[in-house]
C-alpha cells in the first residue's frame, strides 16, 4: 500500500452513488451560473470549476452583462456550505445536506437575488440520463458528507499532480479544471492543428459545444469518480481525433489499458492509491498516453515539449 494512505482515500461508487450523483446536479446548477454571465471561451473554458484548498469554486464572475461588480461561488466540502461571495463583501451560505435538487436550485436563485446578482438558467440538466429540470426535481436525494470530503481529498492530490504534468508543455494546454457536465477533472494538449469536425452525439450535450471544444487536435487526461457504465473511479486518457494505432501503443504503469467501449485508455484509482509512489504512478499514466497519442498522430515533441517546472525556478531558455 501506499505509505500515505491517508491523502488517497478509498473511493467506493457503489457506497455514494446516490450522493454522487446529486453533487453532480449541485455542481451542474452552480456551472450554469457561471455559464449564464461569462463570456464564451475557447473549448468551453470560462465553464468549469477549480480544486480549492476547501472545495470547488468558480473563480470570479461578471455579477451581471453590463455590471461592475464581480461575485464567486464554492462548494466548501469542510464546512459543507456552498458559499457565495461579492466583491463588495456580502456573503451567502447554502447547507450542503439531504434535501432535493428543487430545495437546492430555489435556495441558490433566492441567495442570489438577495446578492444583486441578476441571472437565468437553462434548467435542464447536461450529460446525465434521463435529466429532470433542476426546479422540478423534486426527488430527496442523500448527502453523505464523509464521503463527499474523501471525494475531494482524492482530487487535491490529484490537481497537484494534474498541474506538475502540466508544466512540462509548451504547446497550447488547458487549465486543470472540473467540468461539471461529465464530472471530471480533467487537463489538455494541444497539437495546435485543426481537427476534422466532430460528428457530435454526445448524450445531453448540443453538437454545437461539442464541435466547438473539439475544434483542434488534442490529447486529453483526466479523473471521474465512476458512473453506472464503469463503476469505480478512475484516470482516463484518449486522443481527438484518435490516430491510427493510438489504442494498441505500450503505456504504463501495470495496470492501464485499452477500454474499448470508452474508447480512452483507463488507470482505475485503486492502482494508484495501492502503489508504493502513487504520483510517480500518475505521472507514468499521463506521460505514456500523451506519448502515445503524439507519437501516433505525429506531433512536433522537440518543439511542444519541456521539462516539467520546478517552484522557483525559471525555465532556461537558449
């Protein structure tokens, strides 16, 4: 076992499910705040949200279209609150417990009000079966607050880890970021070539969001806690478009493989969080699928790639 057990906590879909999947919803109706007043970004980036040192939060947004004022909004998995802050001081707290998505939706649009922040929704859930309007869905749904904090336990250690992989990149890459749709942490390379245009389809999400962030060639990583068609959490990896050959390449450590009904090469968490050196396994998963992936589509490395950062340092340049 890893000789820090306690910073990879055990993850057990099938103990949470039910809470999971309503913090996945808690998330959604936050991200479309967000969504509803910040301007579009490339592939969809002014959307996610971020591991904070208590949560996950939005950094700042407009308070309105035409506004001066800025306000953010943190899921605080310590004190289990969702915060919401403007930058002239005020504050709101939203308890994270049992209750239905309604309960949450109206307490947040109410907070909201309250706060000056003029906004409008799309009510209706992405990328989950069978999506009920956020204010119609008046199902109680289970809060497991132990299981929640270990959830976000597991991903500080993993946006550390996601961020050092980062900074060995030249080329275009993503933030370390958390989409709310797909619930997962996730971090992206780009080749800096145009991709062939996404056929789309993706369930719950529009082909136009879908073509937009898959506009150009990428190599993308990431992390989810696991959902009914794979029910364990784990780290991910595939390649848009994917390349020739792309799936039958050698990557590492012991334990990563090919799924072909994701399409995507797959680390499950429970590897890592067993392994002697749990960031040296990651960082392994990461390095060999990205390797895969450019070597297959045959990106420029020499001129993409750099040595991974260190703090203080600045990268020499000759």
């Amino acid at each position: 076992m890893s000789t820090t057990p306690g910073l990879w906590p055990v993850l057990d879909y099938a103990g949470w499910r039910e809470t999971l999947a309503g913090l996945q919803l808690r998330t959604q109706v936050v991200g479309k705040v967000r969504l509803a007043l910040s301007p579009w970004l490339n592939h969809g980036w002014q959307v996610p949200l971020y591991v904070t040192a208590r949560g996950l939060g939005t950094t700042a947004i407009p308070m309105s279209a035409d506004g001066d004022g800025l306000f953010d909004l943190e899921f605080d998995f310590v004190a289990q609150a969702l915060i919401a802050r403007t930058s002239s001081g005020d504050e709101r707290r939203i308890a994270l417990e049992p209750q239905s998505i309604a309960e949450f939706h109206a307490a947040l649009m109410s907070a909201l009000r309250s706060l000056a922040v003029a906004v409008q929704i799309n009510d209706v859930p992405n990328e989950v079966p069978e999506p009920i309007p956020f204010s119609q869905d008046r199902t109680h749904r289970p809060y497991d607050a132990a299981a929640v904090l270990r959830f976000w336990r597991a991903l500080v250690q993993i946006d550390r880890i996601f961020k050092r992989f980062r900074t060995g990149y030249l080329g275009k890459s993503s933030p370390v970021h958390f989409f709310w749709g797909s619930f997962d942490l996730a971090v992206t390379r780009f080749s800096g070539r145009r991709a062939p245009l996404h056929p789309g389809g993706v369930p719950g999400l529009p082909d136009a969001v879908t073509r937009e962030a898959y506009s150009h060639e990428v190599s993308s990583a990431g992390f989810w806690p696991g959902n009914d068609q794979y029910p364990a959490a784990a780290f991910y990896s595939y390649a848009y478009p994917e390349p020739p050959a792309f799936r039958d390449r050698p990557v590492r450590p012991d334990g990563a493989r090919f799924e072909t009904g994701l399409g995507e090469f797959l680390l499950p968490y429970d590897v890592v969080r067993a392994s002697t050196d749990p960031e040296g396994s990651l960082m392994e998963f990461l390095t060999s699928t990205y390797e895969a992936a450019a070597d297959a589509a045959k990106w420029d490395r020499t001129e993409l790639e750099c040595a991974v950062g260190l703090p203080g340092r600045v990268r020499p340049v000759s």
